[in-house]
C-alpha cells in the first residue's frame, strides 16, 4: 500500500518514486491509496496495479477508522506513507500493516516500525527527491533483511538517472478531448494554449487577471492560437474575470472538467501558461510545454521537473516568502508583464512547431 500526496502538484511529484518502488519491487502488488480526484492522474498507469480510493465523509475520526478498516481487509504486507501528516500513520497502524515506512513527522514516528529522519537536504533539493528518499531507504531496509525473497527485490537507480516524470494518457482519452473543445467551439487547426490564471491554496501564487488577460488576446491576436482557461471551480472566479477583460471570448472550461478531463486535454494541448499550480505539473507529465509563472515560491523546490518546463520569475528581496498571501504590494507577481510571457510562449510555440516540421 503507497499513501498517495494530497494536493495535485505533490501527486505528480511522486510519481518517479513510483516508478521506482515498481523496480524495487516487481513481483509485489502495488495499490495506491489516494484521494477521488487523483484518479484521473493515475489511471492507466504501468507502474500501479490498484488505485483505492480514500472517503473523506464522515468527519476525520471516521475517516480514519473507516479507511483503517478497508486496509486491514486487504490485509497488506507493508505500507508507504508518501503525506507528512498524522492520519495516514495512524491508519496504517490502526490497520496493522505489518510494515510502515515514512518520515518520523508531526509526532508520528512511534506509529511506524521504520521512521525516517528528514533529509537535511530538504529544501535544497527538488520535492521529488523528498519521495524518491523514501523509496531509497526501503531498498535499503530490504536488501538488508535476511527474511525478504530475493526474487522479489530489483534494484534502485534514482542517483544515477534523471526521475521519469512523464505519464502515459491513452488515445481514447486524447479522442474525448479534442471532442470536447471542438464541442466548446475551439478552433483546433491552431495552436491549442491553456491558461490556468487561478490557484486553489495561494492567492499570491496569482498573476494578476489582467495580464492573463493581456497575454490571452496578444495569443490570440499576434500569434493565431486558440486560448481555452482550465481550472477547479473554485477558480471560476478569477478565469471569469480574465475572460470579462479579453477582447475574444476565450474557451472557458474552468470548474467544468474533472481532473481526468483536464489531464487529456493537455495531453492535447500545444502550451499551458500558469501559475505555480497542479496543472504545471500534469503539463510537463503528460508531454504538454509548460511556462510557468512563480512568485512566492521556491523553483528550486516546486517547479515542474521536466525540459519541457520553463519558468518566469522576477524575484524582489522578499521572495519566495511562502506566503499565501502578500502582506503589502505583490511585487514579485506584478514585476512580470504580460509582453515577458507572451514572448516566452511565443518561443516555445514555435520551437514545438519546428519540432513538429522535422519529424
């Protein structure tokens, strides 16, 4: 059992860790407990053979208990606990998963058999490393024991090879996409761009609704692509207010696709211009070129770790504060105009196209 991450972008994050517990372990079963709105990412994926879906109904205590129940049915051998929080430890222990490996956080290290300390490189570091640690580590717990199969262990590589990020997204579901946006009225003989002006955790992870709207119409207008908004519902808001700004209507899909949709249509999209958000991630995973816009965060850290990502940032003094929001003027968003992004996907768009021309 692998206990999923809990926000999008930490989701896709995980994912070499993945990877590489499949070639830790090849002969094992590997089931991923995670959140309904993960589905959409994993599915289809080589390296799970079991996605469990985790209820949140009922409040915390019932939550627990309820998931510490299916887990005890399923009787697994060991679990890997990718969150920081408490919950998931005490779910594996209420479970009695014979074996529990994750970070000793948040007061939870008596409730696993093998705690680990945090690295100390731990923001220093890519967060996909935070996960492939874990990984490593139960390498070396298991070709230390003399109780393990031989047969069953592989051998891990993630210090010497780049992690795999990508995810595999089927034709089927590439097919629903464009049916989708053809549905929508999106002219697909032009460059696809997403925009994802939102973000659901950070207000000051935003550039502003004005330059999206800016970027949006100089897209539209100097470049010939068709410009459709994604994001949760709960970021309607803010790609309404960028649409009301525009002077082209753009596709608006926000709040109307679950993540499954929303990991096709990148799939099918040319660029994705956005925020330090989920998207970003998916973007990069599922092949799509990905310019991504940062402010209060740490690239070095959060950026999507992929040569199809590039990052925009103007960093002041106070960045990146990890704040949620900005306590006085947001200056490392509105340093960033929209001319600066718009010339930055214009390159990428043409250098997808060319790309394209040669092969």
């Amino acid at each position: 059992m692998v206990r999923g991450a809990n926000w999008v972008g930490d989701a896709v994050m995980t994912v070499p860790a993945l990877r590489e517990l499949r070639r830790v372990l090849p002969r094992a079963h590997i089931t991923l407990a995670t959140r309904a709105w993960a589905e959409g990412i994993f599915r289809g994926a080589d390296f799970l053979d079991d996605i469990l879906i985790s209820e949140e109904a009922g409040g915390a205590a019932l939550s627990t208990l309820r998931e510490a129940r299916v887990w005890r049915a399923r009787r697994f051998d060991l679990a890997v606990l990718f969150p920081n929080a408490f919950a998931p430890a005490l779910v594996a222990a209420l479970a009695r998963v014979p074996a529990r490996v994750g970070y000793a956080t948040q007061g939870r290290g008596p409730l696993l058999t093998h705690p680990l300390p945090v690295p100390d490189w731990r923001g220093l570091r890519h967060e996909v490393f935070y996960y492939l640690n874990i990984v490593a580590e139960l390498e070396r717990m298991l070709h230390g024991s003399t109780s393990v199969e031989p047969m069953l262990l592989g051998s891990s590589s993630f210090e010497s090879s780049e992690p795999h990020t990508g995810l595999a997204v089927s034709d089927e579901r590439r097919r629903a996409a464009r049916e989708l946006l053809r549905e929508r009225g999106a002219r697909l003989e032009r460059p696809l761009v997403a925009l994802c002006p939102g973000s659901t955790n950070s207000r000051a992870k935003r550039w502003p609704a004005e330059r999206f709207a800016a970027l949006a119409d100089s897209l539209m207008e100097r470049a010939g692509a068709e410009v459709v908004l994604i994001g949760a519902g709960e970021e309607l808001d803010v790609s309404e207010e960028v649409a009301r700004r525009m002077r082209k209507r753009p596709v608006v899909l926000t709040g109307e696709t679950d993540l499954g949709q929303t990991v096709a249509v990148l799939s099918v999209a040319d660029l994705l211009v956005t925020n330090d958000t989920g998207p970003a991630h998916v973007a990069a995973a599922v092949g799509c070129p990905v310019v991504v816009i940062f402010g209060p965060t740490n690239p070095l850290t959060t950026r999507p770790l992929s040569p199809l990502a590039e990052v925009v940032r103007v960093p002041p003094d106070c960045a990146p504060c990890m704040l949620r929001d900005c306590p006085i003027d947001h200056r490392c968003m509105t340093a960033i105009t929209a001319e600066d992004v718009y010339a930055r996907a214009v390159r990428v768009l043409e250098a997808r196209r060319g790309a394209e021309v040669a092969r």
